[in-house]
C-alpha cells in the first residue's frame, strides 16, 4: 500500500544502536523522510550506505545453489579489460569534479530505497510514467553475473506487470560496446532475465546522453525511471538526462574490487556532506511528491514469483 501525497510522518524513536525501534509502519516511514541519505557521515559498516532503515535480507549472503549456479561471472567479465575498466571511471572522475564545482544537486536521487521492493510500480505508472531503466550490477544481479536476485523476483514480476514491453537494462558491463562489443554478455542477461531489453550503447555512465534509450522507448528519457547503485554514475547520468532518479542499497559485496568499495564509500561521504550543506533533489515534472511510490510494507508481495 502506498501513502498518499498528503500523509503524515510519524515520529521516530531510535533505539541507542541508532537503529529504528517499534512497528513497522513507523520502520517505513524512517524511509520516508528526507533527505533520503542522513546529514551525519555514516558509521564504519560492512556497507558503505547509512544504516539501514529497515531489515534487508539481500545483505545476507545468498543461499548456496545461488552462489554455485547463478552468481558465476560472465565470461567477458573475468577479462583484464573489463576489470580494469570497472575500477576506474574517467567520466565517474570527471563528474565529482564538475558536480562539486556547478551543481550538487544532480548527485541527489529523486527517490532512495533498499532495493526495488519498495518501489510501488502500478503507482508510478499511475504518474505517467512509460518505462523503467535499470542499472544491472548491484541493482538486479550480483556484480558479474547475469541472472536477477532471487530475492527480488516478485517485484521484478510487479514492475513487469506494470511496465509490459517497457523494461531496459543500460549497464557500464553488458551492453557497453567497449568492454561488450559482440553483444555476447548483453545477450546472456536477455535469456535470463525475462522480460528485459539490454541497451547496446557508446559511452558509459555518467557520460552520453539518453538517445539509445530514447530510441528504444520512442519517448523523452523524462518519461523514464532510471535505478542504479551509484550515485555519481547511475544518479548523475539520471539527473543530467531527466529521468526520475531511484537509487538502490548494493545487493552484493562479493566480486567488487577494493577500489569500488572504497569509491562507493566516498561518493556517500560526499552526498551526505551536500545533504547537510542544504542542497535536495532536483524535482520531477511527473512525481512531485515521491512518498507516493515508496511503500510502506515491501516484503507483501501481491504476485508471486515465476518458477
């Protein structure tokens, strides 16, 4: 169930951990609040990202069959050019440094969540919106690997319901000519996740801008939902190019380079230092008031998971 635009926020009593105490509800509403990263530098965590707002059990390591049969890299993956490429971002590098010096605000998300099960999907096409872009790794998959995290199946098969025909994966990986010229690893993500198109594309995030994606939806990218991991990748490409921004916690620390996480945790440090300085979201044509696609209970899931 989604709160509507005009519903109130409860109080919150956190407990002496910092963790949220009480019912539920009051759990979801903590997500609720904005700014969606918290104004303090978070405490030292095995994640980079705040402290959770709500028990996340895609922090746990998954089941064995999953860790053996369906987090295995992709072929291209385990390639020097492709890890070389995935530790360093010439363009993630150039937009800290000309966010940070003209406009913060296109590092802040529209809307932050755990992961895609609190996105009400029915809801944000009820917005007006016509599609959903999704960042692949950490977002949908294990880093690497092509098939959807299990956990978040039911959702998927919500978003897919809502968006019928209307699911695209655009990835600094699969689909990214430079490191996946024939296609081969975009291909592998298609016949394993049902239901998704991956976008061959040029430059990677947060560089480009959206006109692959544009040409496949035959829409403005400002009718679009993009969610990613990143803030200075998946964020800023969202903001620079108009969708509706969702950023995600990461699924999976296993398979990420030293490098990454520790880019991971900067680009928090960062946000939340903006956070405190007074800057906010851009705001969105389509959502003004995102409290309406967050639900308050994600793990009720009204469609079950296909077998």
């Amino acid at each position: 169930m989604s709160p509507s635009p005009g519903q109130g926020i409860h109080p919150i009593v956190l407990s002496q951990t910092g963790t949220p105490s009480g019912s539920k509800h009051l759990v979801a509403a903590l997500m609720l609040r904005p700014p969606p990263a918290p104004l303090l530098p978070p405490a030292p965590r095995s994640s980079p990202l705040p402290v959770p707002r709500a028990a996340n059990p895609n922090t746990d390591p998954p089941p064995a069959p999953f860790s053996a049969a369906r987090a295995t890299p992709m072929g291209v993956a385990a390639s020097w050019p492709r890890a070389l490429g995935q530790r360093f971002n010439a363009g993630g590098v150039a937009a800290v440094v000309t966010v940070a010096a003209s406009e913060p605000r296109l590092a802040l998300p529209h809307v932050s969540v755990q992961d895609i099960r609190w996105l009400d999907w029915a809801e944000l096409r009820r917005a007006g919106f016509r599609g959903v872009v999704f960042d692949k790794d950490n977002t949908l998959t294990a880093p690497y690997a092509p098939a959807l995290w299990p956990l978040l199946a039911a959702s998927f098969d919500q978003c897919r319901a809502a968006f019928p025909g209307a699911i695209a994966l655009y990835s600094n990986s699969a689909g990214l000519k430079q490191y996946d010229p024939d296609g081969v690893d975009a291909s592998t993500v298609e016949a394993a996740i049902d239901g998704v198109h991956v976008i061959r594309h040029d430059a990677k995030k947060p560089a480009g801008a959206a006109k692959e994606i544009e040409s496949y939806f035959g829409c403005s990218a400002s009718d679009l939902v993009l969610v990613g991991d990143r803030y200075f990748t998946d964020i800023v490409y969202g903001n620079r190019n108009g969708f509706l921004t969702v950023l995600t916690e990461p699924l999976s620390f296993a398979g990420e380079s030293y490098i990454v996480k520790r880019v991971r945790k900067l680009e928090g440090y960062i946000t939340n230092y903006w956070y405190k300085k007074g800057h906010r979201p851009i705001k969105h044509q389509l959502l003004p008031d995102v409290r309406r696609i967050v639900k308050f209970d994600p793990y009720e899931d009204s469609i079950s998971p296909r077998t």
